[in-house]
C-alpha cells in the first residue's frame, strides 16, 4: 500500500488575536509535527544590499563613486582625483574625514576635483546625483566652501555655496543631465573648493567631508 502523506496549509487571518503571519504545515505521518514560517522573513536572497558608502545609503541608481575617508589613509590612493592648493596648506584624511590641515592658519584656497565619469556612463544616465555628508565650520564673512561642476566657475557652475557654522549633514544634491550648465556638459565632475582670506586661529574646524557618493540614474 503506498504511503501517503496529507498535508494541512493553513494561513493565519486572526490578526485580532495574534500579531504573527505565517504558514504552519502539518505532516499526519510524522506524528503531527509541525512548522512555520514566518512571512514577515524576507528571503535571504532578496536582502537589500549594504550600500558601498555612507553617503549612497538609501539612494537610488546606480553607484558611480564611493569613498568614505575613514577607509582612506593617504590621498594619493585615490584614483583620479586632484588635490590642489595656492600655497601654503594642504589636504588631508584625518580623524576620518577629508579636510584642510592646520586650519586655525589657514589663509589660502584647495579644490578637490573628482574624477570625470567615463564618456560611457555620461551617455547612459540622464540624472546625477552627488550625496555628501559634511560638517562646515567657517568665518562667516572671510571663509567660504563652494561645489561646483567641472570647473573653479562660481559663476556659471555652482552647485552649493556653504559658511559660517553648520552642524554635521547629509546632503544630496540631484541634477537631470539637461540641466547642468552648457560649459559642464559632456560630464559630470563635481569639484570641491575652499578658500580663506585671513587666518581664523581659535577651535574653527574648515570643511570636514566624512564620505561621498555619486549615482547615476538612466
């Protein structure tokens, strides 16, 4: 005589008595065991993936670029990025955020410029969007931190314009590929600039970027 097995699959609708959601399966031929999952589980498989930065949590689109400085020793490590300054500073990875060094003297002006996107990846999206999280702490009439698009323009390229004293922040700046000024067209390559007239001393801390991210959207 074949063996058969019956299984009974109930799901559960008694939200008014129980706050679990599951199926139980029940083996009579087992001696009635049973079990139950949970559908409140997502499969393993279908997990969200942890995002590359800090600043790309949550984002949509596809990850372009990546970095949070507390994964970054030396700039130079840094792949196509230029660092420049006129005279007399620098900039650093220190204490996990990319900034000026020996800001209290600061008194001259750093661009950072990411690297420019691949022609390919410029054709394939038709939004950009760069995510930043920043602290700024500035004088408030000498100092100043800029974005710009691919170029030191303020005047036809500024994306942000930040001073004075600013709490640590999550910043997202989005942009549609027709959008960005006719002299950036062709990429999309944010730079970063920081300039100081005098010399602050006291506990000022400059521009300090913690992590930043840029994903591309067809």
């Amino acid at each position: 005589m074949l063996r058969s097995t019956l299984l009974l699959v109930s799901a559960s609708l008694l939200a008014a008595t129980s706050n679990c959601q599951g199926i139980s399966v029940r083996d009579l031929d087992d001696g009635g065991s049973c079990s139950t999952v949970d559908l409140h589980t997502p499969p393993q498989d279908l997990a969200t993936p942890a995002p590359k930065c800090a600043a790309a949590k949550g984002l949509a689109g596809d990850n372009l670029l990546c970095v949070d400085f507390d994964k970054v020793t030396q700039l130079s490590s840094l792949a196509g990025w230029d660092f420049t300054c006129t005279s007399g500073a620098g900039w650093v990875s220190a204490s996990g955020k990319l900034q000026v060094n020996n800001f209290s003297t600061f008194m001259s002006t750093c661009s950072a410029t990411l690297p420019a996107l691949s022609s390919g990846d410029y054709q394939k999206y038709s939004t950009f969007t760069l995510a930043v999280i920043q602290r700024a702490d500035l004088n408030e009439t000498q100092q100043k931190a800029q974005i710009m698009l691919g170029a030191d323009d303020p005047a036809k390229r500024l994306l942000a314009h930040m001073t004075g004293a600013q709490p640590r922040q999550y910043n997202v700046y989005q942009i549609a590929k027709v959008d960005l000024p006719v002299t950036a067209m062709g990429s999309f390559q944010p730079l970063l600039k920081i300039s100081s007239g005098v010399a602050v001393g006291g506990t000022a801390q400059g521009w300090q970027i913690e992590s930043i991210a840029i994903q591309g959207m067809p």
